[in-house]
C-alpha cells in the first residue's frame, strides 16, 4: 500500500489527469534508462534479480548439488570472454555440421550433403540439442481434459522476425524487413568466408530472397 501511495500524484485531479493522479509519482522519481524501451516496476525487480543471481552464480561450487554446478559451469563459459574470442566462429561452423550445413554457404552441399538429409531428423535435433523449433513446435505439457498425465502438443513456432505485421507491412516494418535480409546476407558471407568457400554475392543473395521468400510464405 505504501508503494502504491508513493507512486502516486494525490496533488493531481483525478477527474482532471487521472493517469497523472495514479502515476505522477513514478513518473518523478524515474526515467527509462537510454538502454531500455520501457521502464516498469517489473524491470527494476528483474534488475535486483539479475543482480543476487549473478553474486550467487560467482559463488564456489564446492558442495553444491548438481542442477547449480551445471548452471555456474554455464555462467563461467560465457564469462570468459578471452575464449570465445579464441574460438571465434567455430562453436556456430560445429553446430551447423550437426545440423546438416547449410546449402547458401556449401560449395557443393546438394551433391555431398542432399541425398542423406532427412528433414525429419534434422528437426528434431535441433529441437533436442538447441532448442530451436523450426517449422513444428513440439513440447510436453498438462492435458487440457487430464491434468493428471502429461502429453505432447504439436503448434507452430514462432517466426524469424516478432510478428506477422513484420513480414507484409510498410513504414517501419518494412526497413525491418530489409535489414533483417542484409543481416542473412551478411552472416552467410562471413560463413562462406570462414569456411574458405568461393566469394559468390550474387549467389548468397538469391539464396537469402528465397529464404525471406520461404519465411513470408510460412507467415502468411
């Protein structure tokens, strides 16, 4: 009750501003930080949060069960910064290997790679090792009609950009649209790089279109 109070305005008319009246408080106490888009008594718990969360993940892991340990391993690898710079691009040349390649930055992918891919199998890897869903979204959840047991629900996944809006409208959303392909663009080049395939601009772009292509098919 004495947050709620100090985060209001009682000075403002209500039947004048009642959002001043309700908020005026917050709003003189706090401003959005230039990092962040909003500003809510939600993003400052986050904060705290983040903040015990990483004082406990810095913490030894002598004696600590399983479940913590594996999380400050994690924590710890992404931290040391000097590694990852070491490693530079071989963690994501690895993982595309896993899943398959990817044909836009292969020399010959349809003729070494094609005849021996099967999507079925390549969905459920990368759902099972790197949680991506792509095409179906699978998970096990509570029946709807049983919450005793536990079943699999099949659903769409989420899109590569945030909404649908994204994939057909103007104005903002379309100077999304085409960063969000120059981005494609340009990963697939410093992957072909990487990899010492041939530079080829014309090719990654038509590739990429096709992929865009793909993904506006899907949102539609």
């Amino acid at each position: 009750a004495a947050r709620i109070i100090q985060n209001m305005d009682p000075t403002a008319d209500p039947c004048k501003d009642f959002y001043q009246y309700a908020c005026g408080g917050w709003l003189n106490r706090h401003v959005i930080p230039e990092t962040s888009s909003r500003y809510s008594i939600f993003d400052i718990l986050r904060d705290e949060l983040e903040i015990i969360l990483k004082g406990v993940l810095e913490t030894s892991d002598q004696g600590d069960r399983e479940a913590f340990r594996k999380a400050k391993i994690l924590y710890k690898s992404c931290m040391n910064e000097s590694l990852i710079e070491q490693r530079d691009s071989l963690p994501l040349l690895e993982a595309l290997t896993i899943v398959g390649d990817w044909p836009v930055a292969s020399a010959d992918w349809n003729k070494t790679k094609e005849p021996n891919w099967s999507m079925e199998e390549k969905l459920s890897i990368m759902n099972s090792r790197f949680n991506k869903r792509v095409l179906i979204d699978m998970f096990v959840w509570n029946d709807d009609q049983d919450s005793s047991r536990h079943i699999i629900y099949i659903d769409q996944p989420s899109l590569g950009m945030p909404s649908r809006d994204y994939y057909f409208n103007g104005g903002n959303y379309q100077r999304v649209r085409e960063a969000y392909l120059q981005f494609m663009i340009t990963i697939a080049k410093m992957i072909r790089e990487d990899k010492n395939v041939s530079k080829d601009d014309s090719f990654v772009q038509e590739e990429m279109a096709k992929v865009m292509e793909l993904e506006t098919e899907i949102a539609n």
